[in-house]
C-alpha cells in the first residue's frame, strides 16, 4: 500500500460528515494523491477504504480504528476526523465520551484536546464530564502543561511558549473565599513547572482572561499568550465557539500522529439537505497538512 500525507475519515453515517468533506476538498483541491478516505466513498479522484458496516457506531469506529492501524503503519502522516455521535457509538458498544477517547485507547497514549483558530489556542485540563466530576490535581495539572508545551515546540515551532491558566474557580478563587484549588493545587503546581523552565502563569479568573484573549481575537491582533488552559469543557469552549467558530480546528496533543477534526458536530437535523458549512473542516484539512511532519 502507498503512502498518503492525510486520511480523512468521513464520519457518522447519518451525519453531515461526507458532505463537508467533499466540499472541503472541492475548496482546497490538494493533490488528490495525497488523501485517503475512509468510511464513504465520496469521489472518483481519491483513493478510498471503503468501511462496510450497517450499523453506524460500529462504521464510526471501524473508521477510526482502520486509520489509526495506518497510522501505525506509517502510510498516513495525518488524521483528520469527521463527527460522530456519541450515542450511535454507545448503542454499538463502544463507551467513549468522544473520539480523543478512542484515539488515546487505540494509539495507548495520553490524549488532550486542543483547540486552535490561528494564534488562538485553547486546551482543556478536562474534556466530556459532567461538572461536579472534575478533578484538578497538581501531577495530572504538571503532566498535561508539559505534553501541551511539547507540542508548541516540536509542531507550532514555539521556541519558548508562553502559557495562560485559568482558574477553576470564580475571580480565582478570592483569596480562598470561593474556594482553595488555586492556593493549595493550581499555584504550587505552576510554580513547579516554572522552576522546570515552562512560562505559564498563576491562575487568572477566566472570564477577565478570555475578554483580553477574545478582544485580541476580533481585533486581528497577537496574542500575548500561545496557549490558553480551561479547567473544563465549558470554559474554553464557550469562549471558543463564540469568537471562532468557524475557524476553530480540534486538534489532538499527544499521539503518534497528528488528528484534527472539524468543530461542528454531526448536525442530523440538517444531514442530507446539501447545506452543510465546511468552513470547520476545510480549517482542519489545511491545519494537518500545516502540522503534518512527513
């Protein structure tokens, strides 16, 4: 088998997945022997795996699964991964929270989600779980800045990145009057990882943090900060979505290969009708081929 720079899988079956991938390709038209697809075969021009599966969580994962082998294999340089449900996932058997999930069990290696709209990057201390479950611990807190500052270095050719923290809690907690994670885990945290020579600061309330980053976002302006860290879903994506929707690229740190993925969602109600937005999509293809080291 060949070797190819990008593979795309096309998604959840009753998604918009195909769709926006075919129309992403006719906006980029890359070098068609460059791309593979998995999972539905949506033009003649490209090679194509296709997956044969009725049931559409057992076509998601097979998808994933069949990339991520190639990956392995070194015959892709890259992942881009269209949207799946979660539920047609599970009704499978398959109980992931989200494809990151699937990614960091087949690759066996430890997966953040990673957000990015040019200069504007966004990643989550904690992705699918409901609030009153997150945990911040000083080890998981170190471990994840660390593999986050890695892959600024090696793939965004940061030489020093600088690295914005925001706080679990209200106003960062007020001095420990809206409660203690800043004092007794966040900050001891950030200070060692400072002393390993990481640029990250003490933890800045969220909501002042993201005014500054987003004011700079619209304005067109850099960043002061190459990454900002949210303690849980909500917290960087809101913000995220809201500034950039259309721009923004799931990326994933910390695997053998790089993987983006659009940040729409599988989007049912519209599925079929021919009225998919690619923007997303066309963003992740354009950002793997930017990534991508082969």
């Amino acid at each position: 088998m060949k070797t190819y720079k990008i593979a795309i899988t096309t998604g959840d079956t009753k998604g918009i997945g195909a769709e926006i991938t075919k129309k992403a390709l006719d906006i980029l038209s890359p070098i068609s022997t460059e791309i593979l697809i998995i999972g539905k075969k949506i033009d003649d021009n490209y090679d194509t795996i296709e997956i044969n599966d009725d049931i559409n969580g057992e076509f998601c994962y097979r998808s994933i699964e069949t990339a991520v082998k190639l990956a392995k294999d070194r015959k892709i340089g890259a992942i881009v991964t269209a949207p799946v449900s979660k539920f047609a996932l599970l009704e499978a058997g398959y109980n992931f929270s989200g494809q990151t999930e699937i990614l960091q069990k087949l690759f066996n290696k430890k997966a953040e989600m990673l957000f990015i709209a040019g200069d504007f990057r966004v990643m989550l201390l904690s992705r699918h779980l409901a609030l009153k479950d997150v945990k911040i611990t000083q080890n998981m807190l170190e471990d994840k800045v660390l593999r986050l500052n890695d892959f600024l270095v090696t793939y965004c050719k940061i030489t020093k990145p600088k690295i914005a923290l925001c706080a679990l809690n209200p106003h960062a907690g007020e001095n420990g009057m809206l409660g203690r994670e800043e004092i007794e885990i966040m900050i001891p945290a950030v200070h060692k990882l400072q002393k390993r020579g990481i640029d990250i600061c003490e933890p800045k309330s969220a909501d002042a943090l993201f005014a500054h980053v987003g004011k700079k976002y619209l304005n067109g302006e850099k960043q002061d900060y190459d990454a900002v860290i949210a303690c849980y879903h909500d917290q960087g994506l809101c913000p995220v979505k809201a500034l950039a929707f259309d721009k923004t690229v799931n990326t994933t740190v910390g695997l053998d290969v790089i993987r983006t993925s659009p940040s729409c969602g599988t989007a049912y109600d519209i599925a079929g009708k021919g009225i998919a937005d690619p923007c997303s999509m066309v963003e992740a293809i354009k950002l793997a081929y930017a990534l991508n080291k082969t």
